[in-house]
C-alpha cells in the first residue's frame, strides 16, 4: 500500500502544481489536442480534477 500511498500522493502534488500555474488546465482538458503528452487519460484526470 505504500507505493500506491506514495503515487496518489505524488499526483495530487502534481496536479496541484499544473492547476497553480495553470488555473483553466483541468478545466479546458478536453479541448487540448494533445492529452497523451502529458501521459493522463480520462479517469485520471477525472480523479486528479476531485483531490
């Protein structure tokens, strides 16, 4: 349980982090045209969008 403690963790800092430098990034996800950049698809998104 710790490694997956450890990635929940580590996403939520991560996405906090997107969300400070980009207000709108979660927001305006499905209208970027290249998701798979960044390695997310839709259910993690979708997760990162409620912590």
């Amino acid at each position: 349980m710790k490694d997956i403690d450890t990635l929940i963790s580590n996403n939520a800092l991560w996405s906090k982090m997107l969300v400070e430098e980009d207000p709108g990034f979660l927001r305006n996800w499905h209208k970027r045209k290249n998701r798979a950049f960044y390695g997310l698809d839709v259910p993690t998104v979708a997760f990162l969008q409620n912590v």
